[in-house]
C-alpha cells in the first residue's frame, strides 16, 4: 500500500484506531478524519510510534455537520492528489432523539447522510485514483432496521431513540447496494461489513442496569476491537477481493444481507431522498 491513500473516518477510537493501526504498517498515508482531535492528536501520535510511518494524517471531520463535511472534502480535493481507498467507519449510538444543525436526526446523519455527502464531494478523486474502493462499515442490526420519511423527505427518527442506529445501519447497506451499481463501470469497488459485536464504548450509550448487563456479556462473547478491525483492512487491501463489488462481508467472507436491502426500487428512492436531506447542490458532482 505505499504511495497509496486512505482515508478512514472516526480513526481515534475502537475499530476505527485499530485500523488506521493496521493500515499504518501497511505503508500507506493514512488520514485519520476525526471530530474529537485531542483523543485524534494521542492515537495519531502512537500509531506514528508504533508504526513508524510518519505519513499519518489528522484531519477534522464531524459528519454530523453537513458543512463540516464539505470543509473536509475541500482540502481533501486541494491537498491531496489520489485518494485510493475511503473507509467510512465513524458512529454513534445515541441514547435521545437529537437533531444537527440542519434538523435532520443527528443518528442518521452522522451514520449515513454525512457519508453519503463525503462521498459524493471525494468522488472525482477516487475516480482519479481507480482502480480504488470505498468500504462501509455497517452491523449486523440492518437486519432490524427500518427507513420513515415525512412528506418532505425528512428522515423521521424512531419513537425509541436506539433503533435510529438500527435504521441507519439499514441504511448504509442500502446505500452501499445502490453507490456499487451506480459505479460498476468506474472501476471503484464499493463493499459494506458487519465487523462484529465490539467491546467498544459504544455500549455505554445504553442506562443501568442494561449496561452493566452489557459489560458483563461482552467479556465473554465480544470481539475486541483489534479483532473487529479485520474484515475493514481485508477489504482495504486484500488482492483477494479486486473487482469485488457490491457485497456484504462478515469476518472477511461474503455473507448474507437483508433481504430487504437488495431492492433496486427501495434503494433508488431512497438515493433521492439522501440528496435532499444533505442539501446536494447542483454544483456537486452527481453519482
């Protein structure tokens, strides 16, 4: 992986950190796009160690703010001349109904809609740079997740605030399906993921005694978040899954995905009601 660069979202933490780890010792550059620098600046500084590789980069990302992102993208675009593979990794599992400063769910926009932004605004670097990837990392919860929309095209958040992480897992399998076909002749892979149940601080979202519950069970039954890393970097740098596309992977196999994520209809409306939601000019790039 060297002269290549990665880009992987929410680097500072969990899987995330273990990753850029990873991809650090692979040579690449690596660029860690974090909302919380200071805990940024401390993983950045003992991946360098650890590694060696000096060419790991922090950069400011909050995904939750669609102006955050285009800030991101436009230095991105400025200061770098390939971008040869873009994790979306960062999330958040929110235990209230919250909304960002656009009014959109702040669940759904980090998870999915701020993705789908950075996505759009990297695309002509990525095409630069094919044959390249985009990997997504999404959970085994799309199973239960569901999409509500008002007559506005805004996302409507569930009446139970943690089944908004569900729904916006559901929803980065659904774009996944849909960015693969829209790209299958660009040579950009496009693949999601389920890493695994993590021992990460994720769980905390959720009150006593339910997490105490939680902290108990994943001693025993949870990946740690070296382990969870693995299916992220195999389908960042594997040889084995060149010109793979479109597929959902689990501990580095293909495996099965909702049933309901594979349909072409849902997938399509669901793509337009995304570009409303993070306001998609018409001078963006149209994927």
């Amino acid at each position: 992986m060297e002269k290549k660069t990665i880009i992987i979202t929410g680097g500072n933490a969990g899987i995330g950190k273990e990753a850029a780890m990873e991809l650090a010792k692979s040579g690449a550059r690596v660029i860690m796009a974090c909302r919380n620098q200071d805990t940024g600046k401390t993983c950045r500084d003992e991946i360098i160690e650890t590694t060696g590789n000096t060419n790991v980069i922090l950069k400011k990302l909050d995904l939750s703010s669609f102006q955050s992102v285009r800030d991101f993208a436009e230095d991105i675009n400025k200061n770098e001349d390939r971008l040869d593979v873009l994790i979306h990794n960062a999330g958040v599992w929110l235990s209230k109904n919250v909304n960002n400063d656009d009014g959109v769910d702040l669940t759904m926009a980090t998870n999915q809609f701020g993705p789908f932004l950075l996505t759009h605004l990297l695309i002509d670097l990525l095409k630069k740079s094919a044959p390249s990837r985009i990997v997504i990392v999404s959970s085994v919860s799309h199973f239960f997740g569901r999409l509500g929309f008002d007559q506005s095209k805004r996302y409507v958040p569930s009446y139970f605030p943690h089944l908004n992480y569900f729904n916006s897992k559901f929803a980065n399998v659904c774009f996944a399906n849909e960015l693969a076909l829209r790209l299958k002749d660009s040579n950009i892979t496009v693949n999601s993921l389920h890493p695994g149940i993590i021992k990460t601080d994720i769980w905390n979202t959720f009150p006593a005694p339910i997490s105490w519950s939680v902290a108990l069970f994943s001693k025993v039954f949870f990946k740690t978040a070296k382990e969870g890393c693995e299916t992220i970097v195999y389908l960042a740098v594997s040889e084995d899954v060149d010109g793979v596309t479109g597929k959902y992977f689990v501990d580095c196999k293909k495996s099965h995905m909702s049933k309901r994520t594979r349909s072409n209809e849902f997938n399509k409306k669901f793509w337009e009601i995304c570009k409303d939601n993070v306001g998609l000019r018409n001078t963006d790039v149209s994927i």
